[in-house]
C-alpha cells in the first residue's frame, strides 16, 4: 500500500484544479461508501465537473461494473485521485488494508485543502474498528479534520431540512457526558449554531432552543443543568436569541413545536440523531463547524451489513455532495 508521499496523484489533474473543486472521499472499501459515492454522483442536480474523487479508480470501476443495473455512468465523467493503490477485499468487515484506505484517502484530502486544490470535503463513512488497526487515535473524522487544521472550537451539526442540532459531546459514553457539559462548551456550541444559520442559512435572527440533559429538565439535576442555563444567560447577553435548557422529550410532540426554533444544542449524540435521522428518513447530513472550509458527510456509517450489495441509499450522500457544494459556493 502506498503512503501519502509516493500516492500516484495525476500532476496535469492538479494543476488544471482551482478553488471551485469540491473533494469526494470513497471511505471505506468494504463499507458501502464507495457504492454510495457511484451512484450518487449519477443522480441529477450536482456539477460533475466541479468533483475530484478521492480513492482508486480500479476499485471504482470494478464496483461500477457490479452494480451496473443502476445505471452507474457518471465516472468518466469525474476526475479520480489515486489515493492508494488496488487491492483484494471482503465487503462487510473491517480489515486492517481497509483502515489504511481509509486514512491514506483523508491524507491526501487534507493536503489537497491545504494547498488549496479543493475548497471543501465531502468524506463517506469510514469504520473506526478498521482505522484503529492502523494507529488511528481519534474518535472519528471530525476530530481528525480539526486536530490538522488546529482548531479547538468546533462542532458536529446533524443537518437535514426539517430540523439542525449540534452536538455539545461528540462519540463520548453516556456516563462521561454530564461531566463534560460545561458552561463554556455550551456556550460555543451556541455560537457556532447561531453563527452557521446566519452566514450559510441566511437566517438574521436565529432561534436557538437548547436541551437539558436530564428529563423534565431541573427536576432531575446533577449541576449539569445549571452550567447550561449559564451558558444560555452568557449567550443572550451576547444578543443571541436563544432559551431552554428545554426538556427534550418535549421538543417533537408535533411539527409546530420542532419548527418554532431554527435550530437546537443537544448535549448527546442520540439526543441529536434520533429526531433528525427520524424526520429526515434516512438522507440526513453531518456538517462540521468551525473548520475554515465546508466538510459534509451522509449522517449514517459504513453499514457492513449490506455492502457490496448494491442496495444502499446513495440519498444521504447525494445531499451530503449537494450541501457542500451549496454552503460552498
């Protein structure tokens, strides 16, 4: 498998590229990531020409020809970045080849954002079994992204166009998130919300609903509750339109009450994702934020247990490619 510095990257391709190129990660080989990427980029709607895939063409080809029925045709079409080099593979388990794959293909994105030959990313799922069997030690891609471009301020946006919830904790144990909730961790993830629906919603004044952590809000409390009330006051004061903490069974009784704010702060992932990947039926978006560049992926992982079938949604992806392109532009 090749490394980074010695990964057949087509030198007449990069310098043909400017900054209106969008980034396309195929994640991981024995996930459906690269299925998803295929038949996503056939729908309607995206600019073709404005994509540089990120993987190996010979796995792209191969996969095309055994999922052909769908009417996969729209790879000649794009311009493909060898990552890494061809190799043999089961669909449907993680695999340590798969994991290096993986890694080589953010790698390579990471430099092309770098030196400015893409503007953005779009990064299919990738399995975090396979990427720690070759060192990988953060939690997941978010993490990863922020770690290269030194950003500490920054969030997990479960995206989709009924209902937007950042996350306050990202991949943490239920038992470690009321430890980490802290007024200051809320209060950016308030910002970063507020700052995201203006800028890219075009929304003026947002409306911002954060959830307690515990049900019924304050009548169960281990002091988590109070720093998040805090971290609300310090908001407003900052002229933010925002309020809660805000029980979150309640939130989604019915339609009107989930469309009386422009967007939500959970304090857990499930918190967030339940209710969006609910509404949005399975397209649903991860938006990261506070990079200094749009980074969107499907709001699902690698599912092994129908890779290589050809029967994933490529919806997800599909509105992962077109956000980005959209918040991008």
């Amino acid at each position: 498998m090749k490394s980074l510095t010695d990964a057949p990257v087509e030198l007449e391709l990069l310098r043909t590229t400017n900054l209106t190129m969008v980034g396309i990660t195929i994640g991981d080989p024995s996930g459906i990531g690269p299925e998803i990427v295929l038949r996503a980029i056939s729908l309607k709607g995206l600019l073709i020409d404005k994509f540089i895939i990120i993987g190996n063409r010979k796995l792209l080809e191969k996969l095309q020809k055994k999922i052909a029925k769908y009417s996969v045709q729209s790879l000649t079409r794009c311009k493909v970045l060898d990552a890494f080099d061809y190799f043999d593979y089961e669909f449907g388990k993680p695999q340590k080849k798969c994991g290096l794959a993986s890694l080589l293909q953010l790698h390579l994105a990471i430099h092309l954002l770098k030196i400015g030959k893409i503007k953005s990313i779009v990064t299919a799922p990738v399995s975090k079994t396979a990427l720690s069997l070759v060192g990988f030690l953060f939690p997941g891609q978010t993490e990863y992204f922020a770690s290269e471009f030194g950003i500490n301020k920054y969030g997990m946006l479960a995206w989709s166009k009924e209902l937007k919830i950042i996350l306050s904790t990202i991949h943490k144990p239920l038992k470690d998130v009321p430890n980490l909730i802290t007024k200051q961790n809320i209060l950016e993830k308030i910002i970063l919300l507020n700052s995201y629906l203006k800028h890219y919603e075009k929304i003026k004044r947002p409306r911002i609903g954060v959830f307690s952590l515990n049900p019924h809000s304050f009548e169960f409390t281990c002091g988590a509750e109070h720093r998040i009330l805090l971290a609300i006051k310090q908001a407003q004061k900052l002229g933010i339109n925002v309020d809660g903490p805000i029980p979150a069974d309640s939130i989604f009784v019915n339609r009107s009450i989930s469309k009386a704010k422009n967007g939500y702060v959970a304090m857990y992932h499930d918190q967030a994702m339940l209710p969006v990947k609910l509404l949005s039926q399975g397209t649903g978006v991860n938006v990261t934020l506070g990079l200094p560049f749009i980074r969107t992926s499907p709001l699902h992982g690698v599912a092994y247990d129908i890779a290589g079938k050809g029967i994933a949604s490529p919806l997800a992806m599909y509105n992962a490619i077109k956000l980005c392109q959209k918040l991008s532009d």
